[in-house]
C-alpha cells in the first residue's frame, strides 16, 4: 500500500463531500422554504438511497464512462440524505422566537433564512455533512470497480487471491480515514454547538475541507496523454497488471516514448475507454475470443467457414472501432473446467467428458457471470452440448471463487487456463475433450491511430510491441500470475524478470 492510493481514496471522498454539500444545502434549504415541495425533495433523496451503491455507479457509468468522475458522482447522490434532512431539520429547530424576531425587523424572508436562521441551524446542518463524509469513505471502495482507483482495487485483489495482510491493510487504512476525520469534524461540530453557530465558527470547517481537497488535487487529476506518452490502464487482474507492465519496461527501455499506467479497470471498461474519439488510453491486453464475445457481441457461430476467431475478431473490430490486434503472443486463456486435486484422485478424472457418470453427485460452482444467458460459452450451453447434469449449481462472486473451491463449497468449478491460483487453490484442469470453448489467445489490442500518433517520436512501436509475440505459453503466464498471486512478488518485478529472461531487458 502506497500513499499515493490512500491520498487517492481521500480526494475522492472530499470532491463527492464537496459537491454533495453543494447540491445538498439548497435542496435541504427549499425543503424548509416551500413545505409543498419538502416531500418530493425528501422523497428523491431517500429513494437514491435504496438504490445499492454498486448498481448506482453502473447506472451512472453507461452515460458518463468509467473513472472518477463516475465514482464522485455516484457519492455524491448517495450521500444527499443525511444532508439535506439534517438542513431541513436544523432550520425547524430554530427557536420561533428568533424567527418572529427577525420577521419584527423587516427582514425579508431570504435574509432571514440565509443570515439568521441558516448559521443558527449551522451545528444540525454539519452533523448531516459528517455522516455523509465518513459513509462516503466505505462507499468509496466500489471505485475499484469502475477504474477510479483508492483503496478498492487493493482489498478486492487481496480477496480474490486470500492475502489477508492485503486485505486488513486496506480495511485499516480505511478505519483510520475515518475515525480522523470523524474526530475532526466532531471537533468543529462541538465547537459550533458549544458556540451557538454562528457564521464565523461555520466557515472554519468549510475551509478546511476546501483545503484538504486542494492539497489532494494533484492525486485526483486525470492524466492525459502528450505528444510522448502512451496511456495504458492497470487491470483488475495480476495476468493484465504483468503484461501492461512489461509493456512499460520494453516500451521505455527501446523508445523514447514514456508509458503511463493510470488507475485499475476491468477489461470491460477498459475496452469503453479505448475506442471512440474521447478515449483515454492507446492500448491493451485482451483475448481474440473477448474481444468477439463480449465487446463485439458477437458469438463463434458468427464466425464465417475459413476465417479463425483472430481473424474475424480483427476484422470486425476494425471496421468497427478503428482497432486491431497485434500478433498472437502465445498464450491461450481460455476458460477450462477444474476439480480439487482430491475429487480428481477420488474419480479418476482426466477429461471434462469423465464427469458423466458422476456429474449428478457433484455440485458446480462458478461466478455469476458463467451463468448469464450471454453467448454460448456459459453454464447452459456447456453443460447441454457435454450432457452433464449436476446436482446443484452455486453462484458466487468471482473475487471469492477460489477460497469455496479451496473450503470445499462445490466440486467443479470454471477457471481461467492461465491463472495461477488454479495451482494455489491444488485444482486439477480436466482437458476439454470435445473442443467446446474457443480460443482466447493473448494479443495487444490498438488503436489504428496510435502508431500515427507516435509515428515521429516512436517509428517502431508496432515492431517493439511485437517482439513480445510467441514468447509468453501457458506454462509461463502461470508461473508469472502464481508469482504474484500467491508468492507475493511485485508486478514489477516479475514483468522484468520476464523481459530480462527472453533477452528484451538488460538484466
């Protein structure tokens, strides 16, 4: 864990605080002004509530693109209840006598409201304002998922590969953003109480928040790629984060250009960021079998008779998007069917097809996203062209998928070939006998207009890029993501280690 994601984590929660602040104190302040309105205000915010915040950001995502921006938005409509109640309610509570007061002495009634009653009702307002900043720190978390970086991405990769130091450090970090800034504002909000309000001791905490955001801007800011930049995204798994880092290395070691890392995004939102003329990234990893099924939306029996799924895939996306893939590097991540090591021995399984006599006496586990009915390399389609029908079948989040297989919650289970916690987690990849999943070979997939783009400062990129081409097989891309899943070594580290070994790094 590094500072910069802790820092990361705290604008994010700061600009969300700021904003909803900003949206939050009017809409609490015309609750209190116009009673007709006060329910449909109250109404909406609560109903933003309900909504999970997981599934608010997705919403938000399909308009606005993944990143921060996405992520400070989707906090910022979570975190409108507690303010906006908390405003409407300070402001009733303010004693009648000062109101009647003030209404005595000519005041308009926008005076009033802003100059008399809104510092007196200040102290219940803020308490509003501190519920939402300290919620909005957990809440922050769900960033990891639509690449806004902070503290997310590093308690789900210690989930998914069971590293409990990764897992406590993240979660530390987060108790402690929240208790200090929990006894801070305690602190101002006592002082406002303590004080009456009043419109000096309100400013301070607003300073301070303010100053905070600004010295935390530098970590915050989107990168944009210059004249001499190549812009990549760091993924949500180690097999992306090596083959991006290698990237890195290469590219900087052979050319003049530097290359950017920027936040972790899943390949679906990677792919979003990469096409279209807004994009913010110039290349990535991907598979020729995802880039058919899940970016195109296509399926293999789109693909014509003569034509690989590569092929076709480049094609497509080609005309499509303006992208296309560079050569095949040799790795095949495909998805496989696995058992623990112990049912293997137990039956004697070697092949998917030796799961028939005994498939009604297994439990099938899996993530959710093996069981949706999108495309023909899903739990359905697989299990009607082997004929196999299980006893039960267990959906589960794909971050936890190997801690139930390793604790025994389902017998069977869908892996990725090349992950190496397959070995962790001791499952035996049975061999797909009857060829039903296709290939999903590793290839860099670019913008066409990349290398125009870098065409002065980098006229070899695409031959760089190549020179990775056939060098990483299956074995090797397990022994790297086992390096850094289960052994602990930096993603760094063994991107270098890789390079160096095929003699495309100085050691």
């Amino acid at each position: 864990m590094s500072w910069a994601i802790v820092c990361e984590h705290l604008f994010i929660v700061l600009a969300a605080g700021i904003l909803s602040i900003s949206i939050g104190l009017p809409l609490g302040i015309l609750a209190y002004v116009y009673p007709k309105a006060r329910g449909i205000i109250l109404r909406v915010v609560d109903l933003l509530q309900t909504i999970p915040s997981l599934a608010l950001l997705g919403i938000i995502m399909v308009f606005l693109g993944a990143g921060k921006v996405t992520v400070i938005l989707g906090i910022t409509l979570y975190s409108l209840l507690p303010i906006v109640r908390n405003t409407c309610l300070g402001l009733d509570q303010v004693d009648p006598g000062v109101k009647e007061a003030a209404r005595g002495m000519g005041m308009s009634r926008t005076y009033r409201v802003l100059r008399v009653e809104f510092p007196l009702a200040f102290p219940t307002v803020f308490t509003g304002i501190r519920i939402a900043v300290v919620n909005a720190i957990g809440t922050a978390v769900f960033a990891a998922f639509v690449g806004g970086g902070g503290l997310g991405g590093m308690i789900n990769r210690g989930i998914r590969i069971q590293d409990m130091t990764l897992i406590l450090s993240g979660t530390g970090a987060l108790m402690v953003i929240a208790v200090v800034l929990d006894l801070l504002m305690g602190f101002f909000e006592r002082q406002m109480r303590k004080n009456k309000g009043g419109s000096r001791s309100m400013w301070i905490p607003v300073g301070a928040i303010l100053l905070a955001f600004c010295l935390l801007l530098p970590y915050g800011v989107g990168k944009s790629g210059g004249a001499d930049e190549l812009m990549l995204y760091d993924g949500d798994y180690s097999e992306t984060q090596i083959m991006h880092h290698m990237v890195k290395l290469l590219v900087e070691e052979r050319t003049d250009l530097t290359v950017t890392i920027q936040d972790q995004m899943s390949q679906v939102n990677n792919f979003k960021s990469l096409i279209g003329n807004d994009h913010t990234c110039d290349l990535m990893i991907s598979y020729d079998g995802t880039l058919l099924t899940t970016f195109l939306q296509l399926d293999t029996a789109d693909v014509p008779e003569g034509l690989s799924i590569y092929d076709f895939a480049d094609q497509t996306a080609g005309e499509r998007y303006g992208l296309r893939m560079l050569e095949k590097l040799g790795f095949d991540n495909t998805y496989a069917i696995a058992v623990p090591q112990a049912v293997a021995d137990q039956y004697g399984l070697e092949t998917v097809s030796d799961l028939l006599p005994i498939a009604d006496q297994l439990v099938f586990g899996a993530e959710h996203e093996f069981f949706t009915q999108e495309g023909s390399m899903k739990f359905g389609p697989f299990t009607e062209f082997y004929g196999l029908k299980f006893k039960d079948e267990v959906s589960v989040d794909v971050s936890l998928k190997y801690a139930a297989a390793e604790k025994g919650s389902f017998d069977v289970t869908e892996v990725y070939a090349t992950d190496g916690l397959n070995r962790k987690a001791n499952l035996k990849v049975l061999e797909d006998d009857r060829n039903f999943f296709p290939d999903y070979n590793g290839a860099f997939l670019v913008r066409n207009d990349t290398f125009e783009k870098f065409a002065d400062t980098a006229p070899d990129l695409e031959e760089v890029l190549n020179l990775l081409s056939g060098t990483i097989r299956n074995e090797d891309m397990v022994e790297m993501t086992y390096q850094v899943d289960v052994q602990g070594q930096s993603v760094d580290d063994v991107a270098r280690q890789a390079l160096v070994a095929r003699g495309l790094l100085q050691a």
